[in-house]
C-alpha cells in the first residue's frame, strides 16, 4: 500500500483543527499549572471523532457505516444529553505534569475530580459522577478522567467550585458556558 501525500488535504485538515481548538480553548478553564477541566459540547464530540480519524489518515467519508459507528459509541459518554428532569453534561479533566513531579502531584490531587462541583445559577452546586473506568490502581489518579453532571431542568452553571484541599477555589469561564448546554429535543419518558 503506498500512501500519497495530499497538500490540499492537510491544508484543510489543519485549518478544520484551528477551528476545533478554537472551540475547546473557549470552554476550558485552567484550575492551576497542569489541571485543565474541559467541557464537553456536541460539537466537542464531534471533534473528537474527527481528529481520531484524521490521526489514523482518515476522513467520515472513507470509513464504512460500521467503522463509523464503532468511533462514535467510543466517543458517545461525552455527548452532552436531556434526561428525565434536567440535563446531563459532561467535561474532561485534564491532568498533566512533568514526569519528574507526575506521581507525587497525581497522588496529591487523589480525590479532586469528586470534589469539583459545578455551581448553578440558582447558588446550588452540582457533584460529578466520575468515571472509574479509567481509574489507576492504588492511589494515584490517571491523567485523563471523565467526569459527567446531573443539571435540573432550566440550570445552567457559572462556576466551578473545588473543594479539594490541593485546589480549592471558585473558577469562573472567561466568557460564558451557554455553549456547553445544547439545544437537545426535550425527553419524554413514556
């Protein structure tokens, strides 16, 4: 199999990837040096998928439909969703250090994710279910970690708010998360 390089090709894919940056970088919030939290969006997802396709050479369009939808369902625990009386989203923690200093400040923040609440418009704050899936044994916690939050129907957040002794503080987004919360169809349980 022999590959051809595609300067038109690359050119877009890497002018699409300055857009999706653009994206995520609007979104996310630097809680300290190395601790990243990073809403996710539909568009977010979508991007995601994108970038994993284009790692491997691909695009949607040269994929078949299974292929498809395999990277999707990888993808699908990040998807912003209506739920019965409120909305579930979801947002990346990002945690990445030097390698001399990774052990100890993973082993340091151990705890953080479950104690990285949103704050609501209403004052109320919003616990994250976490993602064990990824959990490393022992006491140390992986770099990337999923967390997702329950919001009741008509609340939106406006901070976050950690309460881990490492990292406490009140982290407000530089702009406005409204683009975290989707326009979904309403659900209607049967």
């Amino acid at each position: 199999m022999s590959l051809i390089f595609d300067v038109a090709a690359e050119r877009d894919r890497y002018q699409a990837r300055q857009l999706v940056l653009e994206r995520a970088w609007n979104l996310r919030l630097e809680l300290a040096p190395g601790v990243v939290f990073q809403p996710e969006t539909v568009e977010s997802v979508e991007d995601q998928v994108l970038e994993t396709l284009w790692a491997e050479g691909k695009s949607l369009e040269t994929i078949d439909t299974q292929e498809e939808t395999e990277i999707r369902a990888s993808f699908a625990v990040l998807t912003p969703r209506r739920e019965p009386g409120g909305m579930s989203i979801a947002a990346t923690l990002l945690l990445g250090f030097p390698a001399d200093e990774r052990g100890q400040m993973l082993g340091r923040l151990c705890g953080l994710p479950e104690q990285l609440m949103l704050e609501l418009g209403s004052g109320a704050r919003v616990a994250p279910e976490v993602d064990q899936g990824s959990a490393s044994p022992g006491d140390r916690l992986p770099a990337v970690l999923a967390l997702r939050y329950h919001l009741p129907q008509d609340e939106v957040p406006v901070a976050l708010v950690s309460t881990h002794e490492a990292l406490a503080g009140r982290f407000e987004p530089a702009g406005s998360w409204a683009g975290w919360i989707p326009e979904l169809p309403t659900f209607h349980a049967r």
